[in-house]
C-alpha cells in the first residue's frame, strides 16, 4: 500500500517537472522566436508615433494655409499620409499572439486618430470627390480596431463587462463622429450639399427682389446688399411670387439684415471697431459662399452690375477716397479666403452646419470615456509574469508611463480643437446668426458686451501675425539671378537635360506684400472705375505710346511673354541705374521703384513657379520661360556683361538678325525705358503698368486652382482676383477693346 502510494507521488512530481519543462522549453520558442518583448516595445513606439502625428495635424495643420515653408507643407503631408499605414501595422501587431493588457487603450487611441480627432478633413482637393471611398476605408478600419479590441472580451474577466459596455458607447459615439468628415467631403464635393444651388438661385431671383428698388443701396452701410449668409441650406422656389419673397424676407439672414440691424448691439455700437470688424467677417462669409457657388459652376448673375462694382470701389476701397489705405479690402478678402479654406480642407464648416454645442458635447463624451477606459485598465491592470500561463506580456513601467502621456495628450487634443473652433471666424458668423435669430439676446447687456469683448480680441490676434490667416508674402524671381542656376558644364553641355533638371528654377527670397503694393493696386481699379486694361493705358498718360508693341494687344506675344519682357526690361532699368554713380535714390523714385520691381519679380514668379494662376496654357506657360533661360544662358555664355550684352542685343534686333528672340526684344524695351531721363517719370510708368497688368492677368475662370494654391500657402494673386469677382469681373477684356 504504501509502494503504491510513493508510486503515485512520483508520477505527480514527474509530472509537475515535465509540465515545468515544457513551460521553460516553450517560453524559450516564445523569446527566441516571438520576441514578445520587442513587439511591445514597437507597438509602444508606433502608439508613440501616432500621438507625434496627431499633434502635427492639429497645431501644424492650421499654418499649411499661412505658409509656404516646405518644413510646414511636408511635416502636414507626411502626417496625413502616414496615419493610416501606421494604423493598420500596429492593430495587426496587437492582433498577433503577443499580447498586452495595456493594447486595449492604446487601439482606442488609435481609433480615435483615424475617427477624425483633429480638424483636416483632406490632403488634396480632389479627395473631396472621394467620400464613399472614405466611407468605406472608415468602416473597414472601425471593424478591424473593434475586432481588436474585442480579443480582450474573449475571456471576460473582473471589470472587463464595465470595460465592454465603456467601449461599445465609445464606438458609437466614434461613428458618429467619423461622419463629420464624411459629411465635410460630401459638402465640399457636391453643389446641393454645399448650398450653391440655393445660393445662385437666391442672387438670381431673391437678391434684387429682397431690396426695396434696383438701385436703392448704398455699398458703405451694406444696405441693399442682400447677400446670402445663413442658413447654408433653404428650399427658394424658382420664379418666386410675392408670398414666397416675404417668406425668405422672413426667414433668411443676408447681410443687408446683419448690418442695418434695427436692435441691439449691432446697431447700437455700429461704429464700434470691434462690431465692425464682426459685420466684417459676416460680409466675408457671404463672398465666400459666392465664390463657392462660382467652383460649382453656377452663373454669377450679380456679375456686370453696377451695384457690384459699387461694393468693391465704393464700399470695400471706400478708404482710398480719405487719402488713407486698402488695408479693410484686403481683410476682408483674406477672411474670406480663410473661410475658402477651411470649407475644402477641415471640418469647420459641418461644426458649424451640424451645430457647435452638439460636436463639442460629442467630443468631450469620446474624451472622457477615452479617459475613463485608460484610468479603469491602469487601475485594474494585474501582474503576470507567465507569458505561457494568461497570454500576456507583463506589463512594464515605460508601458505605464505610455498610457498615461496619451491619455493626457487626448485630453489636450480634443480640448485645443474645440478651443480652435471657438476662436475661428466660423463661430463669430454663427454667433451673430444665433443673435439674429434670437430676438431674446437683443435687449441682453451681456450678450453686447460679448460681441464687443469678442470683436477686441479678434482684432487684437489679427495684429499678431502668428495668428494670421496668410503669411501676407510674395514670391520673388528674378531672372537676371537665377538663369545660371545650377552652374553646371555638364549640363551646359547637355542642354536636352535642361528640362530635366528646370533649369534656372531658383527662387528668390519671398517678401512681406508692400502696401505699397495693395495701394497701387487699389487705386488702379478705383481709378479706372473696374475696367482694367492690359498697362496700355499707363503708357499713354506717361507719354510713351510708342512702347505699346509690348502690350498684349495682338496674337504676337501670350501673356507669359508680355511678363517676361517687361520683367527683363525693368530688371534692366534696375541693374543699368545701379551702375550709375549719379544716380541717387529719392522719396519720388522709392515708392514706385518698389511696386514696379516687387510685382515684376512676382509675376515672373508665377510664370515660373505656379503656372495655373497666369492666363493662357500652363504648359506653354513653363516652356516660355524655359526657353528665355536657354537663350539667356547661351547670350551671357558669349557676354557676361548685362549692359553690354543688350547694347549688342538692341543692334541685332535693329538689324533683324537677332538669335535670341525674347531677350533681345526684352533688351530693346530695356535700353528705351533706361534712356528715360527722368528716373521719377519712369519708376512712376512701371509702377503703373505693372498695377494695370496685374490686375489684367488675375481674371481666371480656374477657380479650383487658387483653392489648391491655398493649401500651399496661398498667392497674392488669388487675393487679387477674388477682390475683382466680387467688383464683378470675371474675365479680362479683349486685347483690341482696349
């Protein structure tokens, strides 16, 4: 009896040793061939990486459209496109075998990066016709992140079915979440969605309608104006009968309402700078919806009338009467651009849309069960130091310490959005429309002081340039510095490369728009009471008709060639003044010298660097000037001297044996305008025909490409021509009409 019982007693011990054995034998096969360690650790980092990209997209993302620094563009790009890649690699790491009680809170977090915790809703414009597709992607990664999750709940333990019920709310409330970028697509991508249908049905039949007669208006009070602000989307019938104005007298918020308010603050305190600057950015927002309406392709039907024209020279350049500057105009374009993108790149316009006090609800719900989830696993997290025994990898400190940095950063995040939005133009106009709408807020002190104590501080972050909506810059080329770029025999030998390698490419260093500049700009519209001409004009008042064979009035020359002449001409002007001993400059000749080389440099800026926003095709565009670098390269080769080279220019071109056609004929320009003796009377020409060209090339019916280009830091030129749609010119008047 007692043989069988030490008998039974050493099997068990045997198989207590062999049941240890197997366990040191496959825990072995795990660390060797698993490396359940180092799967934490790289899911750790990916986590890690994802909390640096979500971070980029919310504090970087917003500078995309006030820089064109690369540092900026890359950094927001490469976060966009990294997020989705690194989501997909660190759920499939948490899907695998190694495991950690700690993954449940990091796939959360993950899920919230691709369920839209930051503002961007796309990279690129044509993303926006994409949203099924995002429809789809969003589910796909929805499912795969709960399927994630859900391997927690296989084996429910204590606190796990708190946990569950947590994450299935937070799932919920993820989904819905996801559809504001869904919905931000569609409205970006789809005329009805956007409102532009009501919008260009409203200018067609309401907008007169709404006034008391045609020319009952006045462009410096607003009245009259009754322009479109909210809401975003109204069913107007077409053809309306009288009930049907008086319904949307009614019922609409136009800017005529906004800013002749009979109650309140808005009225009270009209003169107010801060209750200005809000009617301001309402009268923004209405643009803004035109020019929406416009990339739709709906007809402008305000284009042409003289009340239209009366709102940009009377209204917004109202200023240039008092001797004093174009500086509201331009505000209240680069709002209204600011409005253009957010529209097409973030979410802003569904917050708005949806409702402020519902997405921010929705966002501090997913925060703070986010939050609850994280603390609740910490809490509950238990040792294991048997990979073999429970499946999972023991938790260590770095994990720990993790968690709590994107728990953290979770709560920073999605509270800095809802502070962003709050401090954004779309929440001044939707505030005004509530104010509107709300006859209760009218008689209520505080709500007055509200508006006054928001329209200080809107005045005072628009002094601060780092809270700008634009960079306020300009490129700057200059093709007398940059042919020779890169300065390469090789390539010199090789000029078939040439294209390869864009020659002469360099840019110059970009500068702060002079106001000058918008000056200049403002008073050659006003004064020419909105017919712009192609600087034709500015040549006969300086009495140099005879240069008017530069001008495109003819097939001869394309408009990038009319450029590039006169950019070769004035850059001439420059250098041969420079050379002279005697020539000193003076308060006369500053001024003009300034805007005449600033927009010469400009525009052979966007004839080399942005091709899309100067007339004509931008392919012959970027040939033109590659074949200027050619010839300007081969004729400095011969001469390297600028002043002599186009003396022997001027002679050949007199001669008709001149190989190099443009810059000869660009020579020949040059050496006229230098031989000017009056270096005030010239500086004042090119100061004036460079105005007049700018505002003769800045028409284009390409609307999506200046949205593009305000993904990239915007052009001056887009503010340009946004400033004649809204004086109605669409389009630049035949060369021989003028």
């Amino acid at each position: 009896m007692n043989t069988t019982g030490e008998g039974v007693v050493w099997c068990v011990s045997n198989a207590d040793q062999y049941k240890q054995l197997c366990k040191k034998c496959t825990l072995l096969w795990i660390n060797i061939f698993l490396h359940p360690n180092k799967t934490v650790r790289i899911v750790e980092f990916c986590v890690i990486v994802a909390a640096v990209v979500l971070l980029i997209l919310l504090l970087v993302g917003p500078w995309r459209r006030r820089s064109r620094n690369p540092i900026v563009l890359y950094a927001v790009s490469g976060a966009y496109l990294l997020s989705l890649p690194l989501l997909s690699y660190t759920l499939g790491l948490m899907q695998g075998v190694v495991k950690n009680e700690l993954y449940l809170v990091w796939a959360t977090f993950l899920i919230l990066l691709i369920s839209g915790a930051n503002s961007v809703s796309v990279q690129n414009l044509d993303e926006n016709k994409q949203w099924l597709k995002l429809i789809l992607d969003n589910v796909m990664y929805l499912i795969y992140g709960g399927s994630t999750v859900a391997i927690f709940f296989v084996d429910a333990t204590k606190g796990m079915t708190i946990r569950a019920g947590a994450l299935l709310i937070l799932f919920t409330l993820l989904s819905i979440k996801n559809f504001e970028r869904i919905i931000a697509l569609k409205l970006a991508s789809d005329p009805r969605s956007s409102g532009s249908q009501t919008v260009a049905r409203h200018m067609k039949d309401y907008e007169m309608a709404l006034g008391s007669a045609p020319d009952d208006y006045d462009p410096r009070t607003m009245r009259g104006y009754n322009y479109l602000v909210h809401p975003f989307h109204v069913s107007l019938p077409t053809g309306p009968r009288q009930d049907h104005i008086q319904t949307a007298s009614d019922e609409l918020i136009t800017l005529h309402k906004i800013c002749l308010h009979g109650n309140g603050v808005l009225q009270s305190s009209a003169e107010d700078p801060a209750i200005c600057h809000l009617k301001d950015v309402c009268l923004s927002f209405a643009l803004f919806r035109l020019t929406v309406r416009r990339y739709f392709g709906y007809s402008c039907a305000e284009a042409g009338i003289a009340k239209t024209r009366d709102l940009v020279l009377q209204g917004l350049l109202r200023e240039m009467e008092d001797a004093k500057d174009c500086k509201r105009a331009f505000q209240v374009i680069e709002v209204e651009l600011g409005f253009l993108y957010d529209f097409f790149y973030t979410k802003n316009a569904v917050i708005m849309i949806r409702g402020e006090i519902r997405s921010a609800v929705l966002s501090l719900c997913i925060t703070l069960l986010s939050i609850f989830i994280g603390v609740y696993a910490l809490i509950d997290l238990e040792p294991h130091e048997e990979y073999w025994e429970f499946g999972f990898v023991a938790t260590e400190k770095q994990g720990i310490i993790v968690t709590k940095v994107i728990l953290c950063a979770l709560a920073i995040f999605q509270l800095l959005q809802i502070g962003m939005y709050c401090a954004s133009d779309w929440a001044k106009v939707s505030l005004v429309c509530k104010y509107m709408a709300e006859p209760a807020w009218h008689g209520n002190s505080y709500i007055g002081k509200l508006f006054l104590l928001i329209g200080q501080v809107s005045i005072f972050l628009e002094e601060c340039k780092w809270f700008g909506r634009w960079e306020n810059k300009i490129g700057q080329y200059s093709l007398m510095d940059s042919f020779r770029y890169p300065d390469n025999q090789f390539l010199e030998k090789h000029s078939e490369l040439m294209t390869m390698f864009r020659e002469g490419r360099k840019k110059g260093q970009s500068i702060p728009v002079p106001m000058e500049v918008k000056k200049a700009i403002a008073w050659t519209l006003k004064a020419s009471n909105g017919q712009i001409a192609n600087g034709a004009p500015a040549l006969v008042r300086h009495g140099m008709p005879e240069l008017c064979w530069a001008c495109p009035t003819n097939n001869e020359f394309t408009l990038a060639q009319v450029i590039l002449l006169w950019h070769i001409a004035t850059s001439y002007c420059e250098i041969s003044e420079s050379n002279r001993v005697n020539v000193q400059p003076t308060a006369q000749t500053s001024n003009p010298k300034l805007v005449a080389t600033s927009l010469s440099k400009y525009c052979a800026y966007l004839v080399k660097f942005a091709p899309k926003l100067v007339p004509g095709s931008p392919i012959e565009t970027e040939s033109t000037l590659e074949e200027l670098v050619y010839e300007a390269r081969r004729a400095f080769k011969v001469n390297p001297d600028i002043l002599t080279l186009f003396g022997e220019l001027q002679q050949q071109h007199n001669e008709g044996r001149a190989r190099d056609w443009m810059l000869a004929k660009g020579a020949v320009l040059g050496i006229k305008l230098a031989s000017m003796e009056d270096q005030v009377t010239r500086w004042n020409l090119l100061a004036d025909f460079w105005a007049e060209l700018m505002l003769y090339i800045a028409p284009c019916d390409n609307v999506a490409a200046h949205i593009e280009s305000l993904a990239e830091g915007g052009e001056f030129v887009t503010h340009v021509w946004a400033l004649l749609m809204h004086a109605g010119i669409l389009e630049r008047p035949a060369a021989h009409a003028i």
